[in-house]
C-alpha cells in the first residue's frame, strides 16, 4: 500500500495552517476555507480554535522579529480567535501554500484569483491564513502550536 502511495504522488507530509483573526470569527468563511482544503485533497487531521497571546505570536514569527511591520502582525494576531489546523495530505506544505496564494491578498486577486487570500484576505496583512512555508518548519509550527 505505501508503494502505490509513492508512486501515485508526493510523500505524504503534514502542515500547519491557521486561519487568522479577520476570518476565524466568520463562520460562512472559516467553512468555505475548510471546503477549499477538502475539495485540494488535503486532510484536517487536528483543529483548535483559541486565542493567541502577544508572547505566542512573537514566539511563532520570530523569523521577522527584526522587520518594521512585526509589531503590527503582533497585534493583528492576538486581536481575535484564531482556528490553527493540521492538515495532511500528498505534498500538503506545498499544495497548502499554492492554495493559499501569495502573502499579499491584492497581489493574490492579481495572480491567483481563486486562491484563499484573494477571496478572503483584505491586504498584505490581513491575508486570512497561514501556510508553512516547508517540511522542517511544518514541524516547528506543528510542536509550537499543538503543545
Ligand atoms: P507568508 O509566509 O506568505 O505568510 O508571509 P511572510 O512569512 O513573509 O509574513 C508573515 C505574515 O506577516 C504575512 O502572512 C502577513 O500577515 C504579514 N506581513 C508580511 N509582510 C508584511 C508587510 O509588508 N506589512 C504588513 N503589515 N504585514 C506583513
Ligand atoms: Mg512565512
């Protein structure tokens, strides 16, 4: 069985998605997102909806601790309910970050008008969701958030 699986596709990985602040509150949205993910193939392996702290938030986007906007993303995370998401599936980082779009929403309305931030994401920042961005930082993301 895990040979057919090999030869059908990509490996099997997991990813971290969440659905962010300027979605996770509108359940008409939050549930088109999940028939997104569903209808790409992926799986929802694990779901949690809860609220972030500032700490969490700088602790998980450490990587733009330095960048002029990180104060603001900081903000806008812990500003409201967030659904975090563990999604399985044949090359789930990659085919999650393809569904999702480019980071910002005006561009993604440009270049992939059917994607998750161009039809829910309002800007560069408030882009309804989250991808990891690889394998190796999946993982990060994934022990991070689902202690
Ligand atoms: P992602 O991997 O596509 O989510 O993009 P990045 O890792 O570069 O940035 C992380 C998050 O920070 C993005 O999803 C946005 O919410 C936010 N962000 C990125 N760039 C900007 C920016 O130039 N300005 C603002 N205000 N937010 C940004
Ligand atoms: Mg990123």
């Amino acid at each position: 069985v895990a040979r057919v699986c090999v030869l059908r596709g990509g490996a099997t990985e997991r990813t971290f998605a969440m659905l962010k602040p300027d979605v996770a509150k509108d359940s008409a949205t939050v549930n088109g997102i999940k028939a997104m993910i569903d209808g790409a193939g992926l799986t929802i392996e694990r779901e949690e909806r809860c609220r972030l702290s500032r700490r969490q938030c700088e602790t998980f986007y450490a990587e733009h601790a330095e960048r002029s906007f990180f104060p603001d993303l900081v903000r806008f995370m812990s500003s409201g309910p967030v659904i975090k998401l563990e999604l399985s599936g044949s090359d789930a980082v990659k085919r999650w970050r393809t569904l999702l779009g480019p980071t910002n929403s005006a561009v993604a309305r440009e270049k992939a008008p059917k994607s998750v931030r161009a039809l829910f994401g309002t800007d560069q920042q408030r882009n309804a969701a989250h991808g990891s961005d690889g394998v190796e930082s999946a993982k990060r993301e994934l022990s991070l958030m689902f202690k």
